[in-house]
C-alpha cells in the first residue's frame, strides 16, 4: 500500500523559538509522518532563512515575503534580495503577506504592500499565502477579497487563505476565487466557533492543513510551544467534523497541496 505523507503547510521552523532542539523537532515531524512543510517567511532576512532551511531538508519547502506588521522595517533593497530568493529552486509561494488589522495605523501601506506582492507573485508565477487579520471594526476579509475580485489573479496563480478564521460565506468566496482555505490547531479549541461550520460547509478539496508552528498549538497543546508533528491533531479534528478518517484527509490535502504547488509548474 502506499503510504500518503502529511504535510504541514505553513510553519516557521527557522524561527529563533527552534534555535535550541531544532533537530529533534524535525525528527519528530518524520516519526510523525510529516513528509515535509512549507516554511514560511515573515521578513526579508527571514525569507533567505527560509530558504536555507528548505535547502537542508528534503521534502520541505519555503516562501519568500514579508509579513504585514513587518513591512514598515523594510528597507528598499529588501524588493531585491526577495526577488533574487524568489527564484530558488526550494521557493514555491509568496508569503505570508496581506493584511492585519489587529494593531492601530499603517492600513494604507499595507494594501499599497499588497499590490507589490502581487506584482511579485506574478513576475515568479507563484501562488500567495495571505495573513489575513481583523480588527473590530475593519474586516481584512472583505477587503481582500473585493481586491481579488477586481483584481483577479492570472491564470492558475492561486493561492491559501492561511489560519482562516472568516465566515463560511466568505471561505466560500475565496473558494470561486481558487484560493485554498489554511485549517489550523484553532479548529481544535472549545472556541473555534464558526471555523467549525466552515469545515463542514467547504469540500476537503479546497482545505489544507497547517500548524503555523511555533504558534497556534493544537490541543492538547494548546499554550505551548506548536510544532509541524502536531498537525495531525488538524487533520483528526477535521476527519471528525467532515466524517471521514484522518487518511482520507491526509490524502486530500496531501493532494491538494500538490495540486497547488504543480499547477505553478506547468
Ligand atoms: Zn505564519
């Protein structure tokens, strides 16, 4: 029988948080079953980080970008060192850029930032993974999705919605947009609320699974440190809440990975 890996996709095992047992983190991801995860960056210097860790292990790859609430320390020749990274064999996304909210100011640079990732997507023929975060009173979804509907992207430049924590009308929208929709550990919280009712609402074959380790730990891990062997505890919660065993959503989402990442290659 042939065995269907996991894969975590979106994790930050370059960050410092790793710097002490990075090694037993990444054999634990193995023994775990996780072929591999998708390293993603949050800054430029992080984006070279990134790819450096992608080189050393098989089966992981990486994105080059720069977070929201990290664009105002970019510096102009930050444009070029993730354009030159952007071409590396190991990168297969732009991200995680977008929007978020969560703290007062800088609205405006941040949709300004958006566009030039998407002119970068585009000049690379990547897929975006969007960090998507709102305040209480602005709704980062909407936005960005009434961008990307005037603004759609071209040919099969798709996209994840990553930690997606909208409503199910509006994961239906990325949907028809053909971007993925990132399940992360929140669906395993007593509160994960309407995240629920979007795993139910929305075929396994727009869902991924992701840890966004060091951060977002599962439960029973909730609070600690996360790391990409968990994503397991994803993908069991949503085989629960879809009604199918966890191979079935590793297998899914395994492909669907796939299919994101080939269709860039074709
Ligand atoms: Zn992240």
């Amino acid at each position: 029988m042939v065995k269907i890996p996991m894969f975590d996709s979106h994790a930050h095992v370059a960050s410092g948080q790793f710097d002490l047992d990075r090694p037993a983190v990444i054999e634990r991801a193995r023994v775990a079953g996780v072929d591999g995860w998708l390293e993603v960056a949050s800054t430029a210097a992080g984006s070279r980080r990134a790819v450096e860790l992608a080189e050393q292990l098989e089966g992981t790859l990486a994105t080059v970008g720069v977070h929201p609430e990290e664009i105002n320390a970019m510096q102009e020749e930050d444009w070029q060192l993730l354009d030159e990274l952007a071409g590396s064999e190991k990168v297969v996304a732009i991200g995680e850029v977008g929007l978020d909210f969560h703290r007062e100011g800088t609205y405006e640079k941040q949709i300004e930032y958006v566009k030039k990732f998407v002119d970068l997507a585009i000049k690379h023929n990547k897929p975006i993974i969007w960090h998507i975060r709102s305040s209480q009173q602005l709704d980062a979804n909407e936005l960005l999705l009434d961008y990307l509907r005037h603004c759609p992207l071209p040919g099969r430049l798709r996209g994840i919605a990553h930690t997606f924590s909208g409503t199910v009308e509006q994961a239906q929208r990325y949907v028809e947009l053909g971007m993925y929709l990132g399940i992360s550990g929140v669906v395993t919280f007593k509160n994960a609320g309407v995240l629920l009712d979007v795993v139910k609402a929305i075929d396994l074959e727009y869902l991924l699974i992701e840890t966004d380790s060091p951060y977002l730990a599962p439960d029973p891990y909730r609070g600690q440190r996360n790391e990409p062997a968990y994503v397991r505890f994803v993908a069991q919660k949503v085989a629960q809440l879809k009604e199918v065993t966890i191979k079935e959503v590793e297998k899914v989402t395994y492909c669907n990975w796939q299919k994101l990442i080939v269709s860039q290659k074709v």
